[in-house]
C-alpha cells in the first residue's frame, strides 16, 4: 500500500480520491471504498494478464459523455495481485491523475 493522495478526475468531477492506494506497473488502483462507483457501469468487456489474472472493466459516464471501458478491476485476481482485488484503475488517457506524498 503506498500512502500518499491520489485523485482521479474527469471533466472536474472527483471519481475516486484516498490516502492510500495500490501502484502496479504505473497504474494507481484506488481502493474500492475510495470510488464514487454512481459513475460507474460495469460492461462485458474483460483481458487476461498472466500474472494478475482476468479484468473486468466498467465505463464511465460524466455529464452524458461515456467513456468506455476506460476503468478496470480484478475481482478475483491471482495470488501475486491479491493486493489489489476489487480496486479500480483508470485510463491516464480519459483522467488526470493528482499523486502527492
């Protein structure tokens, strides 16, 4: 867990902010608690990663634009990832991202 704020937003609007957070391979996952999930819609849209195991994704909707399949999750990810289970991450594309330490 890195402490730290972390803040994602899009279109000025606050979709997850915390103090502690999850950074894996550049990707800040923002503990589940920490996100405004009323942004949020779950799709079918899934990868696989060899070592962190399979993502869901969600899309985004701010402000009646999507953003699709711009968030992703593991909801049951393999043992070397179980540290982020169910924390989300987003695209740096579609959001701007606020790390302080």
């Amino acid at each position: 867990m890195v402490e730290g704020k972390a803040k994602a937003t899009i279109g000025g609007r606050t979709i997850a902010e915390t103090d502690n957070y999850e950074l894996v391979e550049g990707n800040v996952y923002f503990p589940p608690s920490s996100v405004n999930t009323s942004f949020l819609s779950k799709t079918d849209h899934s990868t696989h990663c060899p070592w962190k195991g399979d993502a869901s994704y969600y899309t985004i909707n701010v402000e009646k634009t999507e953003f699709k399949n711009a968030a992703w999750y593991y909801p049951t990810p393999k043992e070397k990832a179980a540290n982020i289970k169910d924390h989300v991450a987003f695209c740096e594309e579609i959001f701007s991202r606020m790390l302080q330490k």
